[in-house]
C-alpha cells in the first residue's frame, strides 16, 4: 500500500491530510501534543515524538512513499528532512522552506529533498496539492525509475517524430538531469516537414538521428516517449529492455517497463511530461517550455481535437515562460518545390466519390508532403474526407483527412490495410504504411503505380462505405471511376478530372510547383538546412504513425501527432 508520512502539526500538514486519497493512508507524526487529539478524532494516525530522532522513525509501522516536513522552523526542518532521508532513502521527500530560511539552509533543503515548498501561502497551498495527489505518486515513480538508471539514459522517440514526440523527449531528459542522470534523446527515421525541422533548428534541440541497425546497447537505460513498445514505430530491437514508458495512445497490449505512465484522456504526451516538470519542481527553461506548448498546440490541433482540461491547464502554465515569437516563426516555414508539386499532382490524379477523395501520387521523395496534400484537398467544396498516397523506399505511405465526424478514419485505414501493413489513427486524421511486396502482382504491361493504385483506391472507397455515414452525403456516392463523381451532386468537387479551379487559388498554387527555385527540399523557416532534421510532419498522424499506433502517415499541414502503436 501507497502510504504517506506527515512531519508537524501546523495546517499546512492538514491540509495534506485533507488532500489524500482515502485508500492511501497518511501517518502524522508530531512533536506538538495540542494537536493529537484533533486530528485522531477526524481518524488520522498520530504517533507523537521527536522526528530528529531516527529511533522514532524507525518505530513507525510500515514503509512510506512520500513524506511531507512541514514547520514553520527552517533549521528544523532540515534536521528532520536528514533524518527522513536516512530511514527513507527512496521517499518522495517535500519539504517546507520555513519563514525563516537563508541561503545556507535554503540550499542544504534543496540538496536533501525532492521538492522544497515555498513559504508564501498560496504557492504552498498549490505545492502541497501537488505532493499529496495520486499525481505525486506518478511524478516519485517517475523520479525513482530515472534514478535507478545506472549510466547515460536514450530517450527515444517514435520514427520520424512529431513535435510531441520531439518535445516530450527533451522534458524527459531535462527531468533525468535534474536527478543526476545524463541523457540523449534519440530517434530513428527522419525530421523532413518543414515545420519540424524549423521546429528543432530554431530551439536549438539536441536529438541524436540513429542509424538503422544501430542499439542503445551502450546505454544504461532507455526510455520510451510518445509511444510504449520497443521495435513498433521506432528502430529498437523489440526485445529491448525498457525503464520508462510515457505515453497518451492507449495501448493495445499490456506494456513491459519498469515504470510506465499512459494517460489516453489528455491529448499530448507534452501535456503529461508538463504536469511532471511541475510537480518535480523542476524548472520550466524557455526552451523546453515553447517545445512542449507547441507540442500540445500541434497534438490537438490548436485545442480543437481530442483536447482534454489538462492540456489546458498545462498550456496556460507553459505560455507563461515560452516564446510566442518562435513559435510563429515555426509556424510559418517555407514550402519546398517538392511538396508543392506532389500538392499539385495530387490535385490532378484526385478520384472523387460523393463527398470522398483518394489521389494517387506516385514517387514521393518526401512523405512528409502527402499530408499536407490531403489537408490541402480537404478544402475542396464538398470533400470531407480525403487520402493522398505515394512510394518511397519500397513502401506506400498513406495520408487520410476528415472533417466533420461522419467517419472515423483510423477505423477505416485499419479496416482497409491492417492485414497487409500498419495502418491507424485519429477519426480525423489517420495513415498507413503497405509494404510493396504485398502489392506487386501486376499483369505484363501495367505499371506499379497502376497497380497500387487499384488496390488502394478500391480498399479505401469500399471500407468507408462500410462505415455508418449520414444518408443525406453518403447516398450520393457513385461507384465509378473517371475521377468525377457523375452525379453532379452536392458532394460532387469535380466536373472533369483536370479541373482545378474549384480549390482556392490553385493556379497560384501551381504556378509555385512548376517554377519554384530548385533547392535540396531542406530549407527551414529560418532559412537554415535543417539539423537534423526532422521528421514528420506536423500532421501528427504522421510519418510517425499516426497516432495509432501502427500506422504511419506522418505528414501533415501542421505537425501534428503521430500514432504511434497507440501504446
């Protein structure tokens, strides 16, 4: 059982007391007789005796997780903080300042504790909610399991990671340090949207790109972030030994690590890495707290999908410390030639059924770029769902997008290609990843691309015609071919399969595809090539998979959050 130790009588150790969990039991111990009867008539255990003494500890029936010292006198709290570390060694310790504390004592205090409160009353009252919650428990966990990591910690991230990924693993690490434990955050893969790249190049974040076939062998322990199993989305051996997992896919098998957090009801794994960076008491830097906003904004679609209080909560507490001007200088990268060309030709190969697009790009050089096709098709009239798909290095990576809630694409891409790839994702935004082996049986004289795009297109249609949809667009779908609908209905965006002029502006939008300035595909918002690049993009469904956990679309408009195995 979680049990709690509360050191003096005043009403911070109340409040304590009020704030615990019923099944997880608080023991107060106290020099001040006064108080006993009080606090044994509203049930709480009182042992009364001298907590400088380590006989007296010692006697106090069982084990504690957390102990809170709480006096109004510094010297002695540090006195009894000494003593509780001694016995306890592994106890989340928090330990009040005092109002009498000076730099000396102060800093003796922040040496032996795990958090040291603040004298001023509403900090503290905020502070000592923060140590008695089941959050507190999650947050020691977390604390102890870094600790216990004997060497240089990886930190890795799912492939090609998104913002979220990206963020969560920098605050990881920066927790890791804050209890003596170097760390590098690690991804296999590439950082190719723009965004992302902009992303990591103007915060300056340190990631380390492993190679295929590389092993974090070397490293004392390795944590898993924005996503839960080792070899599922991610380089590492699926055998891999695994400290930390941190995640918000629900998962679908039951995790192995020594410490795991999954929190499915928050929308970003930042806002989980935020909540433990406060209740640590570590520091929020610049830095690392415009990473994690950015993280959230992009994971739930500037709050608009599947945004839970918390992210809320966490982004109110980041927009304090974080760079509003960086952020909208990576919310406003460049746009290579390439991405705007697959734009433009998944313009021109689009298929359109009612209200459903599909679009078959061909050769992709950068996948990144087919979810931000799919968002950019999305504002067709009449077009409330869209797939753009392409082949890059053997595999065909898909991109999906829907808007107003008819269809849950995630279900859809893994009804249509979970038996012959990964495929996954939000209702909205989802992806998948065919390897071609599964594909290449075409007849003499049809190319591959034909091919692909026979059964892709045909699995698509015919899976999110399975799924309930409202009568009123659904019944206008037509089951040819010839990229028009037919009918010339309300879902109908095309009259012929060149037309183009019925998404905003695309003659512009052309124009910039076919004349653009030749370039590497790597430009940043900055203007800079793009250290290491990045990864998925900002569609969050992305390269990384798409959040679901298998699948892979990683692309997008705006990072946005990956799948990752969902678990």
């Amino acid at each position: 059982m979680y049990r709690r130790l509360a050191v003096g009588g005043n009403g911070i150790v109340q409040r304590f007391v009020d704030l615990a969990p019923s099944d997880r039991p608080v023991t107060v111990l106290t020099p001040d007789e006064d108080r006993v009867t009080a606090l044994r008539e509203a049930g709480v255990a009182v042992t009364v005796g001298d907590p400088t003494d380590p006989t007296t500890l010692a006697d106090l029936e069982g084990r504690f997780e957390s102990i809170l010292v709480a006096s109004p006198d510094a010297d002695h709290n540090l006195a009894v903080a000494e003593t509780a570390r001694s016995g306890y060694p592994d106890a989340y310790l928090v330990v009040h300042a005092g109002t009498d504390s000076n730099p000396t004592v102060r800093a003796d205090l922040e040496r032996v504790a795990d958090r040291v409160l603040e004298p001023a009353g509403v900090v503290t009252k905020h502070a000592i909610g923060y140590a008695a919650g089941v959050g507190a428990e999650r947050t020691h966990g977390l604390r102890r399991a870094l600790r216990a990591v004997d060497g240089r910690l990886a930190v890795v991230m799912h492939d090609n990671p998104d913002p979220d990924a990206i963020a969560s693993g920098v605050a990881l690490a920066r927790l890791a340090e804050s209890v003596g434990v170097a760390a590098d955050v690690c991804y296999y893969g590439d950082i190719s949207h723009q965004e992302n790249r902009a992303f990591v190049n103007l915060l300056d974040l340190e990631l380390r790109n492993l190679d295929p076939g590389d092993t974090v062998e070397g490293y004392g322990g390795v944590a898993l972030v924005d996503h839960a199993r080792p070899g599922i989305n991610d380089g590492l051996d699926p055998d891999t030994p695994v400290d930390v997992v941190i995640d918000h896919h629900p998962p679908r098998e039951p995790i192995d690590a020594s410490y795991v957090d999954l929190r499915s009801d928050v929308g970003a794994t930042s806002t989980i890495l935020t909540d433990h960076l406060n209740r640590s008491g570590v520091g929020l830097d610049e830095r690392v707290a415009t990473a994690l906003l950015y993280g959230i904004r992009v994971d739930t679609d500037d709050f608009e999908r599947e945004v839970a209080t918390e992210d809320f909560e966490a982004a109110a507490c980041l927009c304090e410390v974080a760079d509003t001007a960086t952020l909208d200088r990576i919310e406003s990268p460049s746009v290579s030639p390439e991405t705007m060309e697959t734009v433009a030709r998944a313009i021109r190969n689009r298929e359109v059924r009612g209200p459903v697009l599909s679009s078959c790009v061909g050769h992709v050089g950068d996948r990144d770029a087919l979810s931000q096709a799919a968002d950019r098709l999305l504002d067709l009239k009449g077009i409330t769902a869209t797939l753009v798909y392409g082949i890059m290095d053997g595999t065909v990576f898909l991109s999906a997008r829907a808007r107003g809630g008819d269809v849950d694409l995630g279900a859809v891409l893994r009804d249509a290609y979970g038996q012959i790839g990964s495929a996954g994702g939000h209702a909205d935004m989802a992806g998948a990843q065919l390897p071609l082996g599964v594909l290449q049986h075409a007849e003499d004289g049809e190319s591959l691309v034909e091919v692909v795009a026979d059964v892709i297109t045909d699995r698509f249609f015919e899976a999110i015609g399975d799924h309930p949809r409202p009568t009123d667009t659904f019944d206008t779908f037509d089951t040819g071919k010839d990229g028009a609908t037919g009918e010339g209905t309300a879902g109908d965006a095309t009259t012929a399969a060149g037309e183009v002029d019925d998404i905003g502006d695309v003659t512009a939008l052309l124009d910039q595809a076919s004349i653009g300035t030749p370039t590497d595909g790597t430009g940043d918002a900055d203007g800079s090539t793009g250290a290491d690049g990045d990864d998925t993009g900002t569609d969050g469904a992305g390269t990384d998979p798409d959040d679901t956990d298998d699948a892979s679309d990683g692309t997008s408009d705006r990072p946005a959050e990956p799948t990752t195995d969902g678990g």
